[in-house]
C-alpha cells in the first residue's frame, strides 16, 4: 500500500472511531440522564414549562431520531447548552481549549527538548554513576503524581519563597481583547512557570529514558560499527548518526503526549486553578453540567484522536517501512 | 477400579504438568528481579507497602476517622499593661482554678495535681489521698484546695493535711478575705462553708442552685454567684441578699466568676457572653461583643477588667464598654486570675487537636479536624494496592486475552480487534473516569472499571507483537501439525512464552492504576469515607490548611511516588532480562536465553 492509501485509510479509521466514541458518549448520557430537563425542574419549573423545554430540545422524539439530531448537530458544532454557564457549550470549550494548549504545549516543549538530550547523556555514560542516578530519577519523576508536585511546588515557590503566582493564567482584572492578547505578556509567562514545570517534569522521564534506551538499541547497528570504522569522532558518531536515528520513537511519543495532555491532565489545571478543559470538565462533574462535560470530553478525546493520527503520520514518514506493513 | 483410578491420577498429573511452563515463566523474572539491585530495592519497597496494607489495624495508631482531642493545662501569663506572654503549658491536664498573691501562685487540676510556680518553675504536687480539685486559694500563708464531695485539703508548711467539713458536695469555688480572716467555700446545691480560727462552718443560704464563684470585697463582704442568675451577699458570717434580690430579674442565666476586689464594684460573668455589673447599689446587665461563654473575670484595675472565656475569648473593660481582644489561641479558658502586677488566664479545656505537626504521638501530624495523617496514610495504602491490584488484574485479563487472539488468529478478527484497540486509545482515561462517575456516582468500582475498560489497550498491543512473532515459530507450526487444537496452542505453547511479558506489563498497570486512582480521589471522585492516598490529598487542599501544614501534603505523596516507583523499578528489572541491549553497566540481570525486541509503549 501506498503512502498516500494509507493516510487515507487511517483518516477513515480516526473518524469511525471517533463516530463510535461520540455513540457511546450519547448512550452513556442517556443512561445517565433520561430526562435533562428534570435536572431544571429544581429550579421551578412548571409543568407546561418543562414540556415546552422538552419539545424544544427535541427530547420528546423517539431516541434515534435524537441519536440523529445529536450527531448532525455536533457536526455543526451545536454541543448544547450549558447548564451552569447558560450558554452554548463549544465557544467556552474553544477558548478553554486555547488555554490548555497555552499550558501543555510549551510544558511538552521542554520536556522533549531537554528529555532526549539528557538521554543520549546517559547512553553515553553508560555503566556509571550518572546514568544510575538519571534512570532513578527519571522513574521517580515519572513516579511522583503531578498533582503532588503541583502542590509542592506552590508549597515552596508560592507560598514559602512567594516568588511566583500560585493560581489562575493572569493576574485579575486584566483586559485582553484576544487570545494571542492575553498569553504574549510578561503577566502570563509568569503565572506559566510553575504548572508548566510541574508538567514538564513530569514528562521529562520517558523522552529520556526512551531516548536512552533505543540509543542503545541504536549503538549496536552494524552502521555505527563502520563510523567507527571510518574512524570518525565519539561526539559526531553519537549526536549525528546514533541520536538522529534514535530520534524516530521520541518523536512519536511527542506527538501522542501532546494528545494525552490535552486530553489528560486534568489535575494540573485543577492545582494552579488552570481555566482549562481539564477544570472546566471536574467542574461540570460538580456541578452535574451534563452538556459541558460531555462536550468536554468530545473535545478531549478529539484531540486525542487527531494527535495520535499525528504520530502515526510522522512514524511512517519517518520510517517508510511502516506503511507498506498496512499499520502497527 | 484401581486401574481407572489411576488412569485418572495420571492424567491430572499430566493436566498438572501443563501449568509447569506457566510457574516456571513466572518463577523466572521474580528470580531475575531478586538479582537486579534496583528490582530488588523495588520488590523491598512493593513488599513493605504490602506489609503496612496487611496490617493496617495494628500499624495505625490512632482511628483515622476519630477527632484527636488535646488534653493539657496551660496558662498565658499577661502584666497589668495587658503585654500577653506566650502560650505555656505546665501540667497534663486542665487548670480548674487559681490563686495568687505576692509570693505564690498556686494551680489545680481535677487530677490531683497541684502546681505552684516557685523561681519561674511551674513545681507540681500531688494530695495523698487524691481529690479531683475545683478551686484553690491562699490563706495566709496556707494553700487551701478543694474539690469534688466536698473534700478539702489544706498545705502547711510543706504538707497537705486532709479537712473535714460536714458536707458531700462538690466545693467550686474558694475564696479569702483580703485582711485573711475568712475563708468562703461555695458549692453545689447552694452550699456555703466559712472558714475562720481553724474552723470550718455551715451557712445557711436558702438556696438550692449550685454556686460557682465567690470573691471579697476590700471592706470584708463578699459576693457569692452561682447558676441561674443566682447572686448572694454575705457580710459578717452570715448571708444576705435583701437590695439583691432584684438581680434574679436581671438575669436567669448561669453565673461563672465574680469580681469584688474593688469596693462598692463588681463584675460576674456566666454563660453566653453575660456580663452583670454591681454599681454599689444596683446590678446592672452589660454585655460585651460576644455570645460565648465566659468562664471568669477578675479587674485590674479602676476601669480596667478582663473576662475570658470559650473560644478563646478575651473581653476587655476600659470603664465604659466591654470589647473582644484579638485572640491568643481559640481555646476553652476556664479563668482569669490577677494579682497586683502578674495575672494568668488558665484552663484549657480539652481541644481538637487541629493541625498539628509530626510528633511522636502523631507521627505525620494532624488534619484540620484533628485527625491522624499517620492512620490514615496506613489505611490509604489498602485502598491503593486494591484498586492497583484489580485493575492491574482486570487490565491484564484483557489485554492478555485480545493480544492473544488478535496476534495468534491476525486476519479479521486482528482488525477488529486492533480497530476496538484503537478507539480505546481515543478515550483519555481521567477524562473517561470524571464521565463515568458523573453518569454513576462516586465509587472505588467506578475507578477500577474506568482503569480496567480503557488501559489494557497498550497491554493488548504489546503482547499481540510477540504473540505474532512466536506464531511464527517452529514449534507452534509442528504443534499445528501434530494435530493440537487453536486453544491447546495458544494455552500450552504460546502463552508460557508471553507470561514474563505479561507480568511485566502487570507491573506497569499496576503502577499506572495505582496514579490513577489517587488522581481521581484527588480529584474528589473517589467514594467518600474510604480513605485512599488521594482522598488525603483532596481533603488537604478542599481545607485550604495543605499551603502550611506540610506534613499533610508530603507523606500521602511520598507513599504514591514509592508504590509506583517500586512496581516501575520491578518492571524494569523484566524489561532489562527481554532486552539485553538496555544493560548499562550496573545491571547485572543475567543474560536471558532469547531476546525478544519489545519495549513497550510508553503510556
């Protein structure tokens, strides 16, 4: 199979299984809540109100036809309404979205810069003391649950030596007129640094460790054999040839860790009081919002879906061989 | 008969023999991990937070649910300026009364202790045989205690003699006459016992409610309070109360502490932030700013007063209005005591212990609500290892079953397969878990079944790639060529050869279940009432105390990263012996016989 066949075949594979999760998410709300309506009937709501309300939402039609209404609406990118925040659901998504990416993308940045070359280190230093203490570290950074040391961290930098903000993206009140607005300042980069660290911390064990390992893997090809051979450097053998190879899965992890992140790591933002999808769906569990959660959830595992094609993508253009194999 | 029986015997043997395989695949990465320093550091912290699961019962030292209490008897020394000196505790159990003059200061508890400050040392004494003490006072040069049934005990010259007055109430209070010619005893049920020329009397009262507090004036007659409003006056050895008769109208409610020392002026204070003032003719009801009880008054001097009393409160009188001082501590003070230019407000009632840090009797300290953190870590690993064990048993159970079928079958049922596989793989799990409890409630199920129905994805593809590669194999094609079934293949030939695979993922879900569920009790999703190492941390920071009370954060954290980082550091050990290419130099897991590409995913 062609490179190009395969990109389409996987395309269709991302948006059947998003069809199935979006299916399951509509069940499993059904399960949940028969009947939305009778979550606002506690706030007075009469009887011919809630009848109007229901006629109004479709929810008095047999279930496929709502099945029907519920995924050509999503398609339109009508999420519904949100009970807490009585307003469509997608544009507060969108924005918490925006702030998510804001958090997990410069965190994964430096995790994926630092981690690999911190790798390659410790494959260079193999068999010693160094590389000993680095595997144990990066276990146990990988060990240490981030909303743990997300509370350490304010423990120590926000409330102990009160060098940094300990909640929120900005200091309140401030005005931004967009997006792009309110994370270029110095206010921003600010509030940034210690969830930012916490996450990056965290991912920094397995980009290192992955790196290191198949370094290894890597040093034992019978090409780096005929460097030495060549007589070339340690130095250009191992940044050059070994690392550019052992790049490939980090890479990948990269990708697949930008999806999970996103996806993911909801308590980092619960933490530093982070606006993001994270929060924003715990606090749609609290307060029983339905919609929002479920459109949170559509959002996250979206974007989970799509960071996953991602990795698959570069993997086979990276290495070619995976294609013409018809997928892992 | 025999034969059959045999026959049967024999071929049990032979359905034992199969499982051989499976326990020696299983036998072989716990010996490779005993041989790896860093497996073994790990199987050492696994084993030790199993040991603490186990014994959880006996390791707690306290019920993790009960709210500790304090117990202690403790003064705050202040000077007339009212400079309030720091918190002192200087006995074991609450200070019931006290007394001073310029020589002595004299405290009682209701177990027997009498402490006496001598050279800024707080000297405790004990009364043979015990009296529950009430109230204390100084004669002279005698201390004269009293207590519970009536018993009295009077110090002399270094020795406490035993007093014996014609009663079985409980004495309250104490109280001598400033020229030291008379001593006053109140107590229960409206009881009044005179003390003069070495001898102790009855006076007749007609009254019948119990009498808290007694106190001098300068000119030798006294006010004498008790419950319900109750205020007497006793002038020259007998008890009168004609002009206050009036003051039951004023008040109903329970009188505490009296204030004399002044001429022609009194103070008493009792329950709900009552204050009553004696002008020298007429008692008056003031109030300062608070409702709390207060439990004893004592003046400083002209226009100048203190009251103290529950919750810590301080009331303070500059001669027109009472008003609160800012708190010392929020203690129960059980009261006030003055003497020329030094006077100590006392007590404490017993206190929740809140917030306390580490000590030997709680090792990690204490909670807002005076709970043990210590206890409840204990009890938190149970929850941790349960929830890692099942889910980690629940996520092999699948993904070992659908790695083997899709690897050994591959064709459509490995599509299918791979496809479910891969929507899993589009459900982010804590998000997945947040929905479920939404839609189900709270509970530890919830968490397992959310890490059970979505994780085993990675473990189902990792071993679906070496079930294909061992498909492959000579052995599994001379099976199929024997005549063995697909199940007998799959069960007998390749399975046993999957297993240290399979444990080594066990291992990683394990650690993975283990940050999840914390994850979701922290996140407040997990049941409540059941502690778990999240369910600390999620009380920590739902109190808002986590950002100082360190010992509440640290230890539940400390206990995560240690279980997980235990079961990464055995998995590893695994990981090592089915890759030898990972070794560095301070690995000295033996070379394993065949090696087997299969790092797996990073989840």
């Amino acid at each position: 199979m062609n490179q190009k066949g395969y990109l389409l075949k996987r395309i269709l594979q991302m948006i059947f299984s998003y069809l199935i999760i979006l299916t399951l998410l509509f069940f499993l709300f059904r399960i949940a809540l028969p009947d939305p309506t009778a979550a606002l009937v506690v706030e007075g709501l009469s009887e011919e109100e809630r009848q109007l309300v229901q006629a109004r939402f479709g929810l008095d039609q047999p279930l496929w036809r709502q099945y029907i209404t519920y995924l050509v609406n999503f398609f339109q990118g009508e999420l519904g309404i949100s009970f807490h925040y009585r307003g469509p659901v997608f544009p507060i998504l969108v924005d918490r979205l925006y702030n998510t990416l804001a958090l997990m993308i410069p965190a994964i940045i430096v995790s994926y810069v630092i981690g690999p070359l911190l790798g390659v280190l410790l494959s260079w230093k193999r068999g010693s003391s160094t590389e000993f203490t680095g595997i144990v570290s990066g276990l146990i950074m990988r060990s240490a649950p981030l909303f743990w040391t997300g509370m350490i961290f304010v423990m120590i930098f926000g409330i102990w030596l009160g060098i940094f903000p300990t909640s929120g993206m900005r200091t309140m009140p401030y005005e931004a007129a967009h997006f792009f607005d309110k994370i270029f300042t110095l206010d921003f980069l600010w509030h940034l640094i210690l969830p930012m660290l916490t996450v990056a911390i965290y991912y920094l064990g397995l980009p290192m460790l992955i790196m290191r390992n198949t370094m290894l893997e890597v040093m034992g090809e019978d090409f780096i054999e005929l460097c030495r051979a060549k007589g070339l450097s340690e130095r250009k053998i191992m940044y050059h040839h070994v690392a550019r190879n052992a790049l490939l899965p980090v890479v990948t992890q990269a990708a697949v860790t930008v999806g999970l992140a996103v996806g993911g790591q909801v308590v980092v933002e619960v933490v530093f009081s982070w606006p993001g999808l994270g929060r924003e769906i715990v606090q749609a569990v609290q307060t029983s919002d339905f919609p929002l959660a479920q459109g949170a959830f559509m959002m996250m595992s979206g974007v989970v879906l799509v960071m996953n094609f991602a990795a698959d993508m570069i993997y086979s253009y990276l290495d070619p061989r995976v294609g013409q194999g018809g997928g892992k | 008969m025999e034969n059959q029986r045999e026959k049967e015997n024999g071929s049990f043997k032979s359905r034992i023999a199969y499982l051989k395989p499976y326990i020696a695949s299983l036998l072989e990465p716990a010996k490779i991990i005993w041989q790896d320093p860093l497996g073994r550091a790990g199987s050492i912290i696994f084993l030790v937070i199993c040991f603490i699961a186990l014994f959880a019962p006996w390791l707690a030292t306290h019920n993790p649910n009960e709210m500790n209490q304090r117990i202690e008897g403790s003064v705050i020394s202040f000077n007339e300026d009212k400079e309030w000196k720091d918190y002192e505790i200087i006995g074991d159990d609450p200070i019931n009364d006290m007394s001073s003059d310029e020589n002595t200061v004299v405290a009682v508890t209701e177990e027997n202790q009498v402490i006496i400050a001598q050279d800024d040392r707080w000297e405790e004494e004990e009364i043979d045989p015990e009296i529950e003490l009430l109230a204390v006072t100084i004669f002279d040069d005698q201390i004269i205690a009293a207590g519970r049934s009536g018993q009295i005990a009077i110090r002399d010259n270094d020795s406490w003699e035993y007093e014996t007055i014609p009663t079985e109430v409980d004495i309250n209070a104490l109280a001598s006459s400033q020229d030291n010619s008379e001593v006053l005893a109140v107590g229960d049920e409206g009881s009044v016992f005179l003390y003069s020329d070495a001898d102790w009397e009855e006076l007749e009262s007609e009254e019948n409610q119990d009498l808290n507090a007694v106190d001098f004036s300068p000119a030798g007659d006294a006010i004498i309070v008790g419950n319900q409003g109750t205020i007497m006056h006793y002038e020259a050895k007998e008890i009168t109360d004609p002009e206050y008769e009036a003051f039951g109208e004023e008040t109903f409610r329970d009188l505490y502490d009296v204030d004399y020392s002044l001429a022609e002026k009194a103070f008493a204070v009792g329950e709900r932030g009552t204050i009553m003032g004696f002008s020298g003719e007429a008692w008056y009801s003031t109030s300062g700013d608070t409702s709390r009880e207060l439990r004893g008054v004592t003046v400083l001097a002209e226009n100048n007063a203190l009251a103290a009393g529950y919750h810590g409160v301080i009331q303070h009188f500059d001669g027109e209005e009472w008003y609160s001082l800012d708190r010392i501590t929020t203690r129960g003070y059980r009261g006030i005591d003055f003497f020329e230019n030094q006077g100590f407000v006392y007590g404490v009632d017993p206190y929740i212990n809140e917030l306390a840090p580490p000590s030997t009797e709680h090792f990690f300290g204490t909670n807002h609500l005076g709970r043990d953190i210590w206890s409840q870590v204990v009890y938190g690993s149970r929850t941790a290892l349960l929830v890692g064990i099942l889910a980690a048993l629940m996520v092999n159970g699948i993904g070992f079953t659908v790695g083997l079928v899709s690897g050994y079958y591959g064709g459509k049922v490995d599509n299918l397969l791979m496809r479910i596989v891969d929507i899993m793989y589009g459900m982010p799990l804590e998000p997945f878990a947040i929905v479920l409890v939404l839609i189900f409630g709270p509970s530890l199920w919830i968490i397992i079944l959310a890490i059970g129905l979505l994780t085993w994805r990675t473990n189902a593809r990792v071993i679906r790639s070496q079930v294909l590669s061992l498909a492959k194999r000579p052995f599994v094609k001379a099976a199929r060529v024997a005549g063995a079934s697909n199940l007998r293949i799959m069960l007998v030939h390749i399975s046993p050869n999957v297993l240290p695979l399979a444990f080594l993922q066990l291992a990683v879900a394990m650690g993975y279940a283990i940050t999840a569920e914390a994850t979701l009790s922290f996140l407040g999703l997990g049941p409540p009432r059941v502690y778990s190492w999240g369910t600390i941390l999620h009380a920590a920071r739902l109190s808002g105390a986590w950002r100082v009370a360190w010992w509440w954060v640290i230890p539940p954290g400390i206990f995560i990263s240690a279980t997980v980082v235990s079961v990464f550091l055995i998995s590893r050990s695994v990981e090592v012996m089915t890759n030898p290419r990972l070794r560095g130099g301070n690995d000295s897991a033996p070379e394993p016989e065949e090696s087997e590409d299969v790092l797996p995913h990073g989840q």
